[in-house]
C-alpha cells in the first residue's frame, strides 16, 4: 500500500503559519502575529515553542495575564525550556507580581544550560528595587556584573538604587565613572540628570536630558520622558 504522506498537509500548513507569526512578532506586527499563531495553535496545540511566541506576543499587547498562561503550558509541555522560564519572569514583572519574578528568575539563573546568566540575576534586581529592597538589589546586580562587566542593564540598576535613596552625590560619582567608557548610553545621561535635578542644578539637568534626545530615536518612550522634563524644567 502506498505511504501517506508522514506529516499531515494541515500542520505543514499550520508550521508556516507559525513561521511566519513569529517573523511577524519580530517586524512589531504585533496585531498580525496573534492572528497568525492563534491560527497555527487550532493543529499544534501542544507546540512549546508555539505557546512561547504567544506568550511573547501578549506581552507585547501588554496582555501579561494571557502571558503567563501561554509560557505556564510552554513549560508544562516541555519542563526544561529556560527562554520560557525567563519569560514568564518577564510577565510577572509588567504584572507587578515581584516574589513570583525572584522565584522564576533564580530558576533561570540556576540553569547552567541558560546562555545569559546575567540577564536573570539582573531582572532579580529590578524586582527587589521595586520592592525597595535595595541591599538584596544591589547584590543582585553586583552579581550580574561579575558575569557581564559592562551590562546596562545592572549597570542603570545600581545608578536607580543611589536615586531612589536620594544619594545624589554617590549617583553622579558612580554614574560620571560608567559614562567615561560608556559616552553614548543614554538611560545614564537620563539617571544624570535625575541626579542633578536631586541636587536643584537644573541646567545640568536640562543639558543632560538634551544629550538624551540626541542620542534616542525622537519617538522612543526615553525620548518622550526627556521632553517632558525639558518642558518642566523650563519652568525652574
């Protein structure tokens, strides 16, 4: 008898429709990419890699309850899957719901087959920042630094822990060292001028928040915060 053919003509259709989600979630075609993968998941319903695109779309149409459930049932079906992990970390964070980022971030951290160490433990740190618990933040970031030197991302961390403590002084010391090497990082010009502003040396602060705007792409959410604190400066 002659074979059928080994892979149903249905999920070589729903593979592309996939294929071509995920390609759409990369160009921010957001609105597309959930139909697409919506469309695939009806013959690949127990997909992980599928379930994680769509939990990486929710997030992105700050749905980040449909999040969790997408990246929860991507790591049901396949336990070891650190990207999901990290992502469902993710989701917790936009939903504020910061000893449930710390578990699943530490999870990720711990997985020696995760290519990006430092991505978690950094992550570690922002939750605890916005729980206000700066020493347990700090060693976080320290931690990720020890991995990856020069990460922004810890690096913009600690510059937030001096701000929110209204070290103003330490924040420049510290931010004004980073920059030497770093000239063109401009959440650090912005964490500069949130320090001047703390210290009520406004023109420095507007002049900080100037070199932003150079540096972002004028519609970014950096470039907008700038010209908001511009505006008010203005009124200094």
């Amino acid at each position: 008898a002659a074979q059928g053919p080994r892979q149903s003509d249905l999920e070589k259709v729903a593979r592309a429709t996939q294929r071509l989600g995920e390609e759409q979630y990369r160009n921010g075609k957001f609105t597309a990419a959930l139909k697409s993968l919506l469309d695939a998941e009806k013959h690949l319903p127990d997909d992980p890699y599928l379930h994680n695109s769509l939990g990486l779309v929710y997030l992105a149409k700050n749905r980040p309850n449909l999040s969790v459930s997408h990246f929860k049932k991507a790591l049901t079906l396949k336990p070891d899957f650190p990207q999901a992990q990290n992502n469902l970390g993710g989701a917790y964070m936009k939903l504020e719901q910061w000893d449930l980022a710390i578990e699943t971030y530490e999870a990720v951290s711990a997985n020696l087959l995760y290519a990006t160490p430092e991505m978690p433990l950094s992550n570690i740190g922002w939750a605890y920042l916005h729980q206000g618990r700066f020493k347990q933040a700090q060693r976080s970031f320290y931690q990720s630094l020890e991995i990856r030197p020069n990460f922004i991302n810890a690096i913009h961390g600690l510059a937030s822990i001096h701000l929110k403590q209204r070290n103003w002084v330490k924040a420049l010391e510290f931010i004004d060292g980073v920059l030497r090497s770093n000239p063109g990082t401009a959440i650090l010009h912005a964490d500069r001028a949130k320090a001047y502003e703390g210290l009520k040396e406004y023109k420095k602060a507007k002049s900080s928040w100037q070199v932003v705007l150079r540096l972002v792409p004028m519609h970014s959410p950096l470039a907008k915060e700038a010209q908001k604190n511009l505006s008010r400066l203005e009124m200094q």
